[in-house]
C-alpha cells in the first residue's frame, strides 16, 4: 500500500489536477497466474493505508506480523504531491467490495447486468461503506461533481463507472448475428470467466443466463488439465474470442453482461442508468474491431445524448 501510494503520489506532482488511482482485488490479474485475487479484509486494510497516506496522514502499518506508523517522508522537496487531492475509485463487483468504496472511495468501478436496479443495489451497498466511515470518524471521499437526480442522500458526490462493451444493432441485426457476436464476445465471455472462477471456489449455481451452456461450456474448460486451466479460462480475456469459445456467446450472454440495441435504445437505457446514479460507462470492445466499434457508438449514441 505504502508504494502504491507514493507512487501515485509522484504521478500526481507530474500532471497535477489530472491523476487518479484505480484499485482492484487483482481479480483476472491474480487468476491469470492461477492465484487467488486479495482477500476482502486485506483489501479494506490496503485501501485504508492508501487513503490516509494520500491525505498526508501518519498510518500503523502491517507487514508480516509487524506494524508500525508509516508517512511520506521530506514532503517539502517536491518528489510528490498530495494537492490536488488525488481521486481514488474502487474496483468492486459484489456488495462487500462495494461497500469498502463507500468508505474508502471516491468512486466505484464495477462491471454490471445493464439494468438500473443493479446500479441502485451497488450504491445501497456504497452508503453502507460511508456510514461506516462516518461512525469510525473518518469522512469518505465523494470528490467528483453533481450527481444524476435520485440518487441515494450522501452519495451527491460520489463517481460510479461501469465495465462494459456496447453494440449499435442496425435494422434487422439480430444477437445471433455474426458481426455482433465478434463485437460483444470477448466482453461477454469475460463474465463467463468470472462465473467459473467464482463457482469454482465458492460453490453455487451459474445464473440463469448462462444455464443452457453451462454444462458443455465447464466440459470445455476441464479438458485442460488443472495445472493449467487457468491459463484456458482466461484466453482471450475482454480481448478476443478463444476458438473454442464462439459457441457459447449467446443472445442472453450478451444481453445479460453488454449494452446492445438500436441507437435510440441505448439513448435511452444510458438515460435510465445515468439517472439510477451511473455516471460514467467504460468500454471495452474487441481489439480487433475496437476503432470502428467506439467510432460508431460515438457517432450513433453519443452524438444523441
């Protein structure tokens, strides 16, 4: 944490005003070398040191099993800067993660079923972090500007970014149409990844999106052997579609992990998200195809916002 901090720090005396810092539990970075992302209770630990070192604060601590108080030495010589306050938006795509960027963060960044009621649900789990800040007497970060309306009171100030891939259906295009499955796939199969991986470890049952698939889709993934699945489960991560992988990109896969429609309904969705308190979408569309991809979203959606 220390290093992330005067790290970031240091960015921030090179491009003042411009620097922000994005954390994650190192979900698909962990798994890609077959580890375990951060434990949540260690990733609330990292994100308090972070916080309080960017505010200029003295912090206890912990490595291994010692803790001791730690702060940014010889601030006065300009090797960093912590003005101007340095945003940070939090990874998290369940609610206990979201819930330590309520009380870390500045904002939060998830990956969403396109659906208002999803991003009313991460912002409920957001004020349940804040309060909890405020009862331990600290005040969160909310540094970002006006808020959609009906968003949740305390979260006024709050950033919320989505992962997400987006295609524009012209006349006729259906989901199951080649050009939208190269698009939307390598999005799409990421959630297909991350579902694995979180049954896999967990338990549970896939969600009912995925079903009809999912039987030949964890076939497909076991014929690798375990020692390097996870190098299998990840190809092509939110990059490109794995040769194997085309035929479980299904309507509903899309449908359930990206933003797809005609352009006046994406207008209209991003209306509906945006005032479920959604600020910002982040897309990720396929390398192959991603400047004509983002060329015509801005073009047949963006322009109409």
């Amino acid at each position: 944490a220390p290093v992330t901090a005067h790290s970031i720090a240091t960015i921030n005396r090179l491009a003042p005003g411009r620097t922000f810092l994005g954390i994650g539990t190192g979900n698909t970075a962990m798994r890609l070398m077959g580890q375990r992302p951060i434990r949540l209770a260690d990733y609330g630990e990292f994100l308090r040191v972070v916080r309080a070192l960017l505010a200029g604060e003295e912090v206890d601590y912990t490595f291994g099993s010692h803790t001791a108080p730690t702060s940014f030495q010889m601030p006065a010589l300009g090797f960093i800067a912590l003005e101007p306050r340095i945003p940070i938006y939090v990874s998290g795509f369940g609610p206990k993660a979201q819930a330590l960027a309520g009380e870390h963060g500045d904002g939060l960044v998830m990956s969403i079923h396109p659906e208002p009621d999803f991003v009313q649900r991460a912002l409920r789990h957001v004020q349940r972090g804040m309060e909890r800040a405020e009862a331990a007497g600290r005040v969160s970060g909310q540094t970002a500007g006006r808020a959609p309306r009906h968003v949740p009171r305390g979260l006024e100030r709050f950033y919320t970014c989505s992962l997400t891939a987006a295609v524009v259906l012209g006349p006729g295009d259906r989901l199951s149409d080649e050009r939208v499955i190269r698009d939307a796939g390598p999005f799409a199969l990421s959630s297909l990844h991350y579902i694995y991986e979180k049954l896999r470890f967990e338990g549970g049952e896939p969600p009912a999106h995925v079903r009809p698939i999912w039987k030949e889709y964890v076939a497909a993934v076991e014929a690798t052997p375990p020692s390097h699945r996870h190098l299998r489960i990840h190809a092509g991560h939110c990059t490109y579609i794995h040769a194997d992988e085309a035929r479980f990109v299904t309507p509903e896969l899309i449908r359930a992990s990206c933003l797809v429609g005609r352009p006046e309904e994406l207008v209209e969705k991003l209306g509906q998200l945006h005032a479920a308190g959604l600020r910002q979408i982040m897309l990720l569309p396929s390398l192959d195809f991603q400047y004509r991809s983002l060329e015509e979203f801005s073009r047949q959606v963006m322009a109409k916002l």
